[in-house]
C-alpha cells in the first residue's frame, strides 16, 4: 500500500469525528475559455430553461430565476426527516426537473445548504434534506433521497404540479455522496447524479446507468481518493456518461460551504443531463484545460 493510502486510513476516524466542525474556504473557477458549442432552439429542447450560460453567470451565487423556499416539517414524507425546498416561482417555463441534496455523516442540512439557491436559481426544484440521524449509513442516506424524490412528486408535495416526475436528480456530500451513488444503482431512471467527496465501503457500481460526476478532494483524509472517487470512478463501467472532477489542494470539508469550482461543474452537469440543456456542454468538453483549482480531470465526453 502506498504511503498515501496508508496515512488516509491511519487518520480515517479521528477525521471522520471531526467533519462538519470546520469549513475549509471557497475557490474560484478560472478555467480558460472553452469553443462554444450552438445552442438548442427552444422548440427543439423543451426543458431547457433560463439563458445561455456564460464564465460569469455559471459562477454567480445566483441565476436568473427569483426563488422561494418552503420548510418541510419532521415526518411529512416516509422515508425522511425534514428539509428545505428550494423553489423557482416562476411558473410560465412549464415544469422543472428536481434534485434531493444528503449532507455527509454527523452533518446537520444547513451545511448543503447552498446548493438550494445555486441550483434552483438556474431552474430547478431542489430539496435539501436533514437525515434522519446525524449517524447514518450510505445506504440509508441513499434511501431517503429517494423518499425525498418520491415526497416531491407525490400528493402532498407542495411543489407537485411544478415538478417533471421523468426528470430527478440526487447529490450528497461525504457518506451522502455515498448514498448518492446508492440511489442510482437503486434506480437507474435517474436522470444525473453528482456524489461530493463521496464515502462508501460498498465498491460494485457496474449496476449504475445514470450520467454521475464524481467530485473529489485532492487532500481528502476522511474519503481519501485513492479509496473512494477514483475507484468509484472507474466502477461506473455501465454509466452513459461519468466525469471524474478532483478539487485542487481542497479537503474533505470543501464542499460544505459555496465553492465556484464545485457550483460550476455540478451545474453544467445537472443541467446537461437533466435538463438535456447541450448549451451547457462547453464546460464539460472538451475537458477543462488550465484551471488553477482543478488538479485532476477526468471524463468519457458528454455526447460523444
């Protein structure tokens, strides 16, 4: 075993008992300019919603869309503690894709927090979810972004009608990127996924055939990338598209607070896969050349 992987599992559970305590700093993306690829006539992509994207607007803490946020108290779906829907109010583009949002292990909702306005304001329904322990497992995790998915499209959700059921997304970070992958080998309808320095001991993701970028964490001790996303990775043998991302100099705890890197690709990559939006292709290939924040990038090329 090489030393890397050696000090990652030597550290393993006094970092494990660490996470959520500290939030490591933002950085910027600063990819060089990518060959603009033409963009879809709205009659010919019926779900793709708000402007082309461009380097700025992809980064910004916010898009185009004015959104809403609605408390989901304890208990009011099966499945799953509580959460936050993040909702665009605009209701004349017709209905949005979804995304359900794990935080990682003893890591309370408010630290995903962000990717509810991220995403939403670029036109999607998302739910940030608080797990039903602090303790819980992938698996578990994995199982209640599907019951956070099924609550949004079901009959109480308050934002049914607003939602296309056909196009559903799930995102975690740590054991909820963990989980994340769990969900789609559980149902391969999914549209796109994005684990975030996921941590899961189960390895065997042939059974995946949902779009997934991996994000991962160039000094991660907790889910060292050596053990997790890059094996993770290279499992998806089944998977239309996958994209493996690693945040330069970044730990484990990178994506618990806004990051431009993380935001722009989790975005592009939504967007592309649930929206089937190819205006938003051009970040994701060719792939990004040149950037200070990314120190490994990986990919099979969206649409080729």
């Amino acid at each position: 075993m090489n030393k890397r992987l050696t000090r990652a599992l030597s550290m393993l559970p006094a970092a494990v008992l660490a996470a959520g305590a500290a939030v490591a700093p933002a950085a910027s993306a600063s990819a060089a300019p990518l060959a603009p690829h033409a963009a879809p006539q709205a009659a010919e992509n019926p779900y793709q919603r708000g402007p082309a994207p461009t380097e700025q607007s992809i980064v910004a803490d916010k898009g185009s869309f004015d959104v809403e946020r609605i408390s989901v108290g304890s208990w009011s779906g099966p499945g799953f503690n509580k959460g936050t829907i993040y909702a665009p109010r605009d209701r004349s583009q017709g209905t949005f894709g979804a995304i359900a949002v794990s935080p990682g292990f003893v890591s309370p909702e408010f630290l995903v927090s962000w990717y509810g306005e991220r995403l939403a304001s670029r036109g999607f329904i998302v739910m940030t979810i608080e797990t039903t322990t602090l303790l819980d497992q992938p698996a578990q995790r994995g199982d209640q972004l599907l019951a956070a998915l099924d609550y949004l499209t079901g009959g109480d959700s308050p934002v049914r009608d607003r939602i296309d059921p056909n196009r559903l997304a799930v995102m975690g970070h740590s054991m909820g990127g963990g989980g994340t992958l769990h969900a789609v080998k559980e149902r391969t309808s999914l549209k796109a996924a994005v684990p975030l320095m996921p941590w899961n001991l189960f390895t065997d993701w042939r059974d995946v055939r949902t779009p997934t970028m991996i994000i991962g964490a160039q000094n991660d001790l907790i889910a060292a990338v050596g053990l997790h996303s890059e094996p993770f990775y290279d499992g998806l043998r089944s998977a239309r598209e996958k994209a493996y991302l690693e945040v330069a100099g970044a730990g484990h705890l990178v994506a618990n607070s806004p990051n431009d890197t993380i935001a722009k690709y989790t975005i592009a990559w939504m967007k592309r896969y649930v929206d089937d939006d190819t205006r938003y292709e051009r970040f994701l290939c060719p792939a990004p050349r040149g950037d200070r924040n990314i120190s490994e990038y990986r990919d099979t090329c969206p649409g080729s």
